[in-house]
C-alpha cells in the first residue's frame, strides 16, 4: 500500500518496518493500466498546513475541536496536520492518534553546522511521520526561493530518513494564461523522478496546487483540477510504472473549503486535499468528511 502510515502507529522503527513490507496491492484492488483512475480504489488524504500561525491557545482550542469531531475511519481516510515545527510536539500531545501530525519542511540533508534548520532526521527521531515539501510559498517567497532541485534534494533525504513526503506543484497564474501548467508540473516531477528510485515513489503523496489558488478564495473549477490530476496521473504512468499511477495520490490544494470540497471529491483523480486557511478552523473536519462524498462517487 503506498503511502498510508498514521501518526498512531509511527515509530521510530517506520523505517525498518517500510523497507522491510514488499509492495502489497490494497484490498479489492483491480488493477488496470489502460483506466487507473477509474479502477483503483486509493485511501482518501487530507492534509492541513497550518503554515505560520498559532499560538499555544489558538493550537489546544483547535486541537479541542478536531477531537471532538467523530472518529476517523482508518481504513476511508488518513488526516494530517502540519503546525509550525516549535509546536508540532504540543499538537501532537493534544491531538487524537487518528491525527497524523508532519512539519512543514526540512533541511537538505544531514543534520549539522546549518543554523534554524530541521533535519528530516529529526523529524523521524521526533516521531513524526510526514513532511511537506515544495509548497509554493517556499517555492516563491523572494526570501525562501527553493529550486526543483532543492525540493527534490530534500524529497530524496527525506524519504531516505523513513518519511513520507507531500509533494506540492503547481503553476503559477502566468504560467496557466500562457498555456504551461502541465510542462511546469512535469518539470517539478521530473526533478524529483531524476532522484528517486520507482520504489520511493510510494512515499510520496502528491500535492497539486496551483499558485494563483493558494489564498486567494479563487478554487480552482472541478474540470481545471481534474484535467491538472489526470495529466499528473498520466506522467506517472509514463515515468515511473502503472503501479505507481494507480496507487499515488494526488490532491488539490487552493482555497479548498467546506463548500467546495465535495464536489472536487467526486473526480476521478482527486483522492484528497491539502488545506491551508480553512485548515485552522473547525469547518476543517467537514472537508475531512469529502471522504464520504468520494466514497459515494465511486460506487
Ligand atoms: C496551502 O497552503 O497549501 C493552501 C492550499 O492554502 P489555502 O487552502 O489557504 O489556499
């Protein structure tokens, strides 16, 4: 099964125990390369960034609320939040253990000389077991300015360290008018695929977020985010093998909320999404309740 820990049963023995499970196809699985979408059933995902924002109260009222929520379904849907790293250990403690908690980023590599960095090494030491990495505000923030190499570094070194990684691409607003989002998703892709081996790829959890969608309330329409999914879908078919196109997920990102969310569920290759604003309010469980609309489109 790719990609499917929760924080529930991560220790520090995830890495052992991943390298040690042979590639297992998921229950009821039919595989087919010619439709992987429509055949393949993969655990829905929804991740919340809670990118830099919080404090020590606004994080337990929030925690507070998502555990009051109904408990989640282990087996329909994984759920991550990722709080700003000073606080990953507090939500960690105050959060359900069918929550999973990740950071939102890491160091290149190994630990070191390398001042107000976090090594993945780390965050797996730590007990956390995903990171976020190449989302677009490190992608574009003139201060920040990670390169596809530099994600793509990080992505090896991470999933090298025994974390699963979610991957965030996507086109900036320019790209899309002049035509360009599927070359600048593969080009992102590509980087990556340059250095991973086919097998790391189910460590990986792809995260399609166009940039101009990021914050802005402006939700990508269902057809834009499906035909977005299915060209990702497709290049990894191409690029890394039929196993890999029908068991990756890929989700959305951009302005996703209680509102819209079921309806971009019910796409064929919408398998999740990560939330960034509507992460940090209680309306949070009703985008993790999309699983079930999800759920319904496939029968
Ligand atoms: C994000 O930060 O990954 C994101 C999708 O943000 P928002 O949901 O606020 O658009």
């Amino acid at each position: 099964m790719f990609v499917t820990a929760a924080a529930a049963t991560f220790k520090t023995s995830f890495t052992s125990r991943w390298r040690m499970r042979s590639p297992q196809p998921m229950a009821g699985l039919h595989m087919s390369a010619a439709s992987p979408s429509a055949s393949m059933k993969r655990k829905f995902f929804v991740g919340g960034n809670w990118k830099c924002n919080g404090s020590m109260h606004s994080i337990k009222e929030l925690c507070e609320a998502l555990n009051a929520g109904e408990r989640l379904e282990s087996s329909a849907v994984e759920v991550m939040v990722a709080p700003p790293a000073l606080y990953a250990s507090y939500a960690r403690s105050l959060l359900r253990d069918d929550f999973a908690v990740g950071l939102q980023n890491c160091w290149i590599g190994k630990p070191g000389a390398f001042t107000g960095e976090i090594a993945a090494d780390m965050i797996r030491d730590a007990g956390f077991p995903y990171v976020i990495l190449g989302h677009s505000e490190r992608r574009h923030i003139p201060e920040l300015r990670e390169n596809d190499q530099t994600v793509a570094r990080k992505t090896r070194y991470a999933i090298e360290q025994g974390l699963a990684v979610v991957l965030c691409i996507g086109e900036l607003l320019e790209e899309r008018q002049a035509g360009k989002t599927r070359e600048v998703n593969e080009r992102q892709l590509n980087a990556v695929k340059e250095v991973l081996s086919d097998e790391d790829w189910r460590r990986v959890v792809i995260a399609y977020e166009p940039v101009w969608a990021i914050g802005t309330g402006q939700v990508a329409t269902v057809e834009q985010a499906e035909q977005a999914h299915a060209e990702i879908r497709s290049w990894l078919e191409k690029q890394v093998g039929s196993t890999a196109a029908a068991e990756t997920r890929i989700l959305y990102g951009g302005s996703v909320t209680a509102d819209n969310c079921d309806e971009l569920a019910k796409q064929p290759d919408v398998d999740g999404f990560l939330v960034g604003g509507a992460s940090l309010k209680p309306a949070f469980l009703d985008i993790v309740r999309s699983h079930k609309t999800k759920a319904a489109a496939m029968v």
